[in-house]
C-alpha cells in the first residue's frame, strides 16, 4: 500500500507524464513523500483539490512572454461557485523550451500505410532532405515584418500537415510556427504532453507536436526541432493549490513564518518576500468603481504586481479583476496591511475574494 497516498500526501497535475506541470510538480514534490498523480484537464485538478481527493495541485498559470493562462483565469473567477475554497500556497517557476515534435519524413514514409494515400505521396513529395523551408515569413499588412525564428528545423518538416497543442504553446512559439507551419493546421489540446501522445499514435506520420524534449523521449518521437520558442529565457509559473481550510493557520516549514498563520508580531516590512491574489467585481454602472477599488491598496502601500480581468460569467461585458500584490494575508483579526485593505475592499467591491498569499520565489 503506498504510504504518502495512506497519510494522504496527494499531489494532482495537469498531465499526462512529461507535461511541463508534471516537470514544475517534480521540481516542487519530487524528494519529498508525495503521491503525484496525473490529471487530464487544468479543471480536474482543481476539482480533485476542492473535493479533497488531492491535497494539493499543481496549474500552469502564467509565462514570461504569453501571459496568464486563461483556462486557470477563468477557474479561479469559479463563475459556477464550484471552487469556493481553493487559494494559492506557492508557486514554482520552470524554464520552457519547447520543440516540435514527430516522426522524421523518411521514417513517416515507411510506417504509412498504401491506403493513406495523400499523406503518402506528401510524405514522398517531402523526401527532398533540405531541412528548412524558408524560414522567412511573409510579410502582410497588419505585421509588415514579422519576428525571425530563433531556430531552423533539424529536419525536414515539410510533410507536417496538423499541428497538436496547448493553446499556451501556439502564443510563445509565434515566429516559428508563422515561419515553417503556416499551412499546417493547428489542433487545441489539454496539454502538450497529451499532444505528444496523440501525435504517437498518428500512423500516417504527418502529425507533430509543440511539448517538451521529455514528452519525445517518453512517446518514441523524433526531435525535428528544438527551443521554438520566441524568447530566450521563456519560462512559466505555475500554483499550487490547497484548500483554504488545510493552510489556513498553518506554518509554511520553507519560511520563518505561517503563510496565514497567528504570527501577532510578525512586521509589514516583511510584505517583500510574499505575494497575494485578490479577485473582486465591481457595479459596471458606477463611474470610478475600478478605481475606488485600486485606490484601496494605494492607501494601504501595497504594490500591486499584476492585474487582469476575465468575463464573469454572470452577465455578458461583465468582469472579474484579478490583483496580485506584494505581501500577505494573515490570521483573521491579526490586522496586518492585507487584513485591513480587504476588509477595506469589501465596503467599496461587490464581491471578492482572497485567493491566497505565498512566498515569492523570485529575488527581484
Ligand atoms: O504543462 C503543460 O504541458 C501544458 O500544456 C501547460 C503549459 C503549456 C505551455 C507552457 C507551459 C505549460
């Protein structure tokens, strides 16, 4: 019997295996005593956390050169009130690199059947071993010119035809993509280790798709490219996720002090090394609602880090605003900075809510 799962150490991903969330999961868990367990859609694991299946789980929620991750956005504004207690307990940032991934042309020629006729006499058509198509994107009105790839294919890629992945990986991979794929067609996955398994599974050999050299490795794919992304030093951060109930008052054993624990003396100096996320909505009908709102963390000295907004689902052009800022939350009635500006919030908002308060994880 498998002990972290019996004491209830349960980590749920986004999966299959070799997902980037599975790679930021191991870098968070993986010395530790932690049943890690894959989950198909960002929505399951927060599901598995909120219905205490899992004790935590890991989403991508943010990348460096992409923005936020909407699938997350959209789960965290919980329209349907199905998440009412998942709050954030930390984040990890990972370095991604991505690459394309298949069968290379000779090798697609040989596992094609006769009966797949067109993608075979593409595929031979493709047998030409100049690597590179152009790599030049053509230039239209609206991008007169478009970002140079950073890369060339290793291999030929002609012969690719669908293209498999998460909608996140389209957005950071624009120029390559643009530049060797722009015919191709482009299919929305759950994951980009779920791509690598389905383009696996794709006989015919035209298939490819954007995930790591990991999922490659794991899935029998040839590499016909790599680091496709847009930005050097591309990277994403991703949650954990806990229930409200299970940290609230609980020490963090990585820092000095409860995350949202009965720490009386702890100082507001210490906002640096933490960050919070905050949701609210506003009356759309009142002039200066938002920034009534904002003038709230101004009059308090927290820096707010990021701010985004997702349609709330209640009514169409209505919105969830989503703040992060420097500091934390602390015990009810503790009365720190981001105690008195929620409660603060909360006479000038409609709604909101704390989403959870966690250590930084970057120096700057
Ligand atoms: O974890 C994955 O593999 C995902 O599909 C989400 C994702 C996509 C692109 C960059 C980082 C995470």
């Amino acid at each position: 019997m498998d002990t972290a799962r019996e004491k209830g150490n349960v980590v749920a991903f986004l999966g299959p295996k070799a997902s980037y969330t599975h790679q930021a999961t191991l870098q968070k868990f993986g010395d530790q005593n932690f049943h890690i367990v894959p989950m198909t859609s960002i929505d399951d694991v927060f599901a598995a956390v909120q219905a205490g299946s899992a004790t935590h789980g890991v989403v991508p929620f943010e990348n460096s050169s992409n923005g936020p991750v909407l699938f997350t956005l959209d789960l965290f504004a919980d329209a349907d009130k199905r998440h009412p207690d998942i709050v954030v307990e930390a984040e990890i940032y990972l370095p991604v690199h991505h690459c394309l991934v298949g069968q290379r042309a000779a090798k697609a020629l040989h596992t094609a059947k006769a009966t797949d006729a067109p993608s075979l006499s593409q595929v031979r058509e493709d047998l030409d071993t100049s690597p590179v198509v152009s790599g030049a994107a053509t230039p239209t009105q609206t991008a007169p010119q478009p970002a140079r790839p950073r890369v060339q294919p290793l291999h030929s890629i002609k012969h690719i035809q669908h293209v498999h992945s998460h909608p996140q990986a389209w957005g950071q991979c624009k120029a390559f993509l643009t530049a060797y794929l722009k015919q191709a067609e482009k299919h929305d996955v759950s994951s980009t280790s779920r791509a690598a398994e389905i383009v696996a599974t794709d006989s015919t050999g035209v298939s490819a798709a954007v995930s790591s050299k990991l999922a490659a490795e794991l899935n029998g794919l040839d590499v016909l490219a790599e680091g496709i992304e847009d930005t050097q030093g591309n990277s994403t951060r991703f949650f954990v996720l806990r229930r409200r109930q299970d940290v609230e008052g609980h020490v963090n054993a990585s820092s000095t002090e409860g995350v949202n624990g009965p720490v009386a003396n702890a100082h507001d100096d210490q906002a640096q090394l933490f960050k919070s996320l905050i949701s609210f909505t506003v009356d759309h009908a009142e002039p200066g609602a938002l920034a009534d709102s904002l003038a709230v963390f101004k009059k308090h000295g927290l820096n707010l880090t990021s701010i985004n907004t997702r349609p709330s689902g209640a009514r169409p052009w209505n919105y969830v605003f989503f703040v992060e800022l420097m500091g934390r939350k602390r015990g009810d009635g503790d009365g720190g900075k981001v105690n008195v500006a929620l409660d603060e919030l909360g006479r000038v908002v409609k709604t909101y809510r704390w989403l959870g308060s966690w250590e930084k994880m970057t120096k700057d």
